[in-house]
C-alpha cells in the first residue's frame, strides 16, 4: 500500500524556484495559517523562493478529549515527561520527507529546502530535518521544542550535523513553556548543533519582531 500524501498550499514565484520553505502549521491550525508572512518577508519581486504550506491530517487528540483535529501526531499531554506518540510522529516525519523529495524531484537542491514550522510543527520541522539524509538548507522551530530527543543522538544524520537552526520562542508561552524550549536547545548544544536562539515578550504567538529575524536568517542561509 503506498503511503498518503499531504495536500499542500503553494505559493510559488514568479520565475523558476530555487529554493523552497516547507512550512508545517500548528495543532489545529491549517495550511493557510502562515500565508500572511509571506508579504511581510518583503522578498524582492525577482525572487525565487517557493513555499510549500501542508496540511496536518485530521485525527483525534487525546489532550483535547479526542476531538479530531488537524495534528501531525497524537499529544497525551502538556508535562514534560508525559509520554508521546512515537508512531505518529514518525508517521509524519515520512510524510514530510516526501515532501521534501518532490522538492528535490521538481529541481530544487536540498541543501536549498528548508523546513520551518510553528508548535507541534516546529517539533516536525526539527525531528524530521535532524534525520534526513542529505544535507537540508536549514530549520526553523518557533515556539516549540524537540520530540523524542533522548533518541536523536543514535539516529541523527551526519550529513545535517551542521545544519543551522534557528529557535524563537515567546517568554510567556504557557503551552510549550520555555524551559522546555530550553532544554531541547541545550540537547542540541550538547549534540554540537549551532542554535540560534531568540526569545520575545509574548505567549504561543509570533511577532513581528521575530519576523526580522527569520528574514536575517533566511538571508544569510540561502545566500548563494
């Protein structure tokens, strides 16, 4: 049987793509989430950058009563040693990886690809990115934290050890708290990985200042 397949938002630019963003929304959001940060980018109009925002597929969520919902994977609970759902998420992460091979398969390097992601997508962003084979562009994990990470040190990639992360997370998130952020960063420190780190004055939310950021980031990681 072969595997399903995310449907996907497209946007793509105006002459052929050379590099591309793969943007995974939050717990109940949709693929439509983070269309309005692409003019406030304020990439230049020869641009060449496509973004690829997917669609969680729907599926109970055991925190929330197991009311079906856009969800990468299951989440039993908020405590940071609550148990979770490994098939899911690695589920998702061959999702996700599909996704970045049709990339690849459309002409795209993979050293050009990055993934990004919101919350329970931030989480996708870097679980599926730590692993994948070849050498990605980057990663961007705002306002989440690191799934499964007592396993990344036996299952990471040589190839994605230099990968550059950049992490944003609200000092008043009160749903993935920041010290959980925290602790998936130093994880990662401890695992030689260059984190650039950034917090803000706000809860589960993004801002525009950290949009400056991403943009600066973007910038010098796709510099050709």
């Amino acid at each position: 049987m072969s595997q399903p397949k995310l449907d996907a938002i497209e946007i793509n630019p105006k002459q052929p793509a050379d590099a591309s963003i793969i943007w995974l929304h939050g717990l109940g959001a949709s693929a439509d989430d983070f269309l309005p940060i692409i003019p406030q980018l304020n990439l230049p109009h020869d641009h060449s950058m496509r973004f690829v925002f997917p669609n969680a597929p729907i599926q109970s969520v055991t925190l929330n009563g197991g009311f079906p919902m856009p969800a990468w994977y299951d989440i039993y609970g908020l405590a940071g040693d609550v148990r979770q759902d490994e098939a899911g998420i690695r589920r998702t992460e061959g999702l996700v990886q599909a996704l970045i091979e049709k990339e690849q398969q459309r002409g795209i390097a993979a050293e050009r690809i990055i993934l990004a992601g919101f919350s329970q997508g931030g989480a996708m962003a870097l679980h599926t990115g730590l692993r994948y084979p070849k050498k990605l562009g980057g990663i961007i994990a705002l306002s989440t934290y690191l799934p499964l990470a007592d396993m990344v040190a036996n299952e990471l990639q040589a190839m994605n050890k230099s990968i550059p992360i950049l992490m944003i997370h609200g000092l008043y998130d009160n749903v993935v708290l920041p010290e959980w952020a925290e602790i998936s960063r130093n994880t990662l420190q401890k695992l030689d990985y260059h984190v650039d780190w950034h917090t803000f004055e706000m809860a589960h939310s993004f801002c525009q200042e950290e949009l400056s950021v991403i943009v600066n980031w973007l910038q010098q990681v796709l510099k050709s």
